[in-house]
C-alpha cells in the first residue's frame, strides 16, 4: 500500500528517472546523428549515385542541424513527460520545410535523409532501457511520421477546399482509420508471405513490422496528396521514383509492394460510404497500376 502522499513520491521519482535519461540522450545526441550518417550512407550512397542523384547537394552540416533541434524538442517532452502529440506544432513547420527543400533537390533524397533521422531515434532508444525504449518511441514515431510522409503538404492542399470537397470528405473520413487499414494491410502480407526476409530481417519481426505499417500509412498521406490536389504530380514524382530506388536495396520485392497497394486498395473501399469510394476509386486503380509486377516483372 501506499502511504499519504505515496504518489508523489512515486511521480517524482520518475521525473528524476527520466530527467537523467534525456540528460543521457542529449549529451549523445550529436555522436549518435554522426553515427547515424554513416550508416545511412553505407546502406544508400551507392545507390543513390546509380540512380543518378548528385550527392554533392546533400548538406550532411544542415541534416544534421535540423536532427539536433527536432530530437532536442523530443527529447525535453520527453523528460517532461509530455504527450508526444504536444510538439506537433513545434516540429510539424520544421520537418515540412526539411521535406520541401530536399524534395527540392531531387525527390529521392527525402530517403536518405527520412532515414537518417529514424536510425538517430532508434540509437537514442537504445541508450534507455527496455521498459522506457517504448514510451520515447513514441516520440521517435511523430518525428518519423512528418519526415516520411507528406503530411504538412496534405494540409495545405486541405486548406484550398470547401468543407463539401468530395475530395476533403474522402481524406476527413479516412485519416482516423490509417493506422487500422496499415495494420490489416501489412498483417495480410505477412499471411501470404511468412517466411519472406528483408534487409532487416523476417517481416513478423515487430520492428520490421512498425516499419511495414510506417511505410503503408506513408502511401497513404500520398493518396490524400494526390487526392486534395486533384492529380498524381506526388505519387509520379515522389513516391514511385524513391520506392523504385530504395526497395531493392532493402531487399523489398516489387511483387511484394504490388500485393501491398492491391490490398490497400481494397482496404480503403471499405471504409468509405459508396459516393466517396466511386470518387476515390480512380485515384487507387492508377496506385494499383503504378506498382503492379508489369512495371519490374522479375524484381
């Protein structure tokens, strides 16, 4: 039992607990973005040379300056045991300008650096122990989300209209089911594919498996690009040029992204009432079409 007072006591101590921990992470925080650097660039830099993108524009002094302000951010709501949805609106202008000017470059370059960022939360995760790795990841989520995915783009293309948009009805109704239609996407493929091994590993391994439904709500916000700007300009410039270049060397086969935007398809249909679904309908088939296994037959 708890004596009077008991559960200040217990607050406190985790507020020093944690106090310590982000201590511990800041103080590493440019050692392990270094860190992080090349291990991105040993897993990317020859393929992004192939693919003919000039690596003379990728600015490692600006990537990491803006690694070192979001995480800071992270890591002082972290330490103040603020929800991670707090620092939406402090990182969300941030991370959606890193987005514009390296897309700017060369869309493909949001890979390199997407990356970079994720293996420096996952590092900082890693210098807390297990029973705290949990509740800092989902800081690291948020980060991941808005440098991934369009998100700040979506917004402003939500901006330009009406509240009877079939286009913003459509978006409005599926955002709160993302994540539910990535899970049942990705557990699906994990069914028709159970022993298949990425780069990372076998695709139940939970971490493979975070990052599957990561990748799944990414082409999802693209699709809400897409359909709130009214064309493909991001699914054909953005998504497919870095998907063509990273996947392979994540050992992700075309095949197995094809089964993924085939069920996604269909995923979507059923959560959207019949006027909203024939609206969006077209927008997924040409999605479909896009990634199907006649564009790379045998990758």
């Amino acid at each position: 039992m708890k004596g009077p007072g008991g559960g200040g006591v217990e607050d406190n101590f985790v507020e020093r607990r944690r106090a310590g921990m982000a201590k511990k992470m800041l103080e590493s925080l440019r050692s392990v973005s270094a860190q992080s650097w090349i291990k991105t660039e040993n897993l990317l830099s020859k393929i992004l040379v192939e693919h003919g993108v000039n690596t003379d524009l990728i600015d490692p002094w600006q990537i990491s300056g803006g690694i070192h302000q979001v995480y800071k951010l992270a890591i002082e709501a972290y330490a103040e045991q603020q929800s991670p949805y707090r620092i939406v609106n402090k990182i969300s202008p941030v991370l959606g300008e890193v987005r514009k000017s390296v897309t700017e470059i060369d869309p493909r370059v949001i890979g390199f650096v997407a990356m970079q960022y994720h293996y420096t939360g996952i590092q900082l995760m890693e210098l807390l122990p297990e029973s705290e790795q949990e509740n800092f990841g989902s800081y690291v989520k948020i980060l991941d989300d808005h440098l991934y995915m369009p998100l700040q783009r979506a917004y402003q293309a939500a901006g330009n209209h009406s509240s009877d948009s079939m286009a913003l009805q459509s978006v409005r109704t599926l955002m709160p089911a993302m994540s539910r239609i990535a899970e049942r996407v990705v557990d699906r493929v994990n069914q028709l594919y159970p022993r298949y091994r990425s780069h990372s590993g076998f695709l139940t391994d939970p971490t493979i498996r975070t990052s599957s439904i990561r990748d799944v709500e990414m082409f999802q916000v693209y699709m809400w690009v897409c359909l709130l700007e009214g064309n493909l300009h991001a699914l054909e410039t953005e998504l497919f040029p870095l998907c063509v270049m990273i996947y392979p060397r994540l050992n992700v086969s075309w095949e197995l992204v094809s089964q993924m935007t085939h069920l996604l398809r269909k995923e979507v249909a059923t959560y959207l009432p019949p006027e909203q679904a024939k609206y969006c309908e077209p927008f997924y088939e040409i999605l479909r079409r896009i990634f199907s296994t006649e564009v790379f037959p045998n990758a």
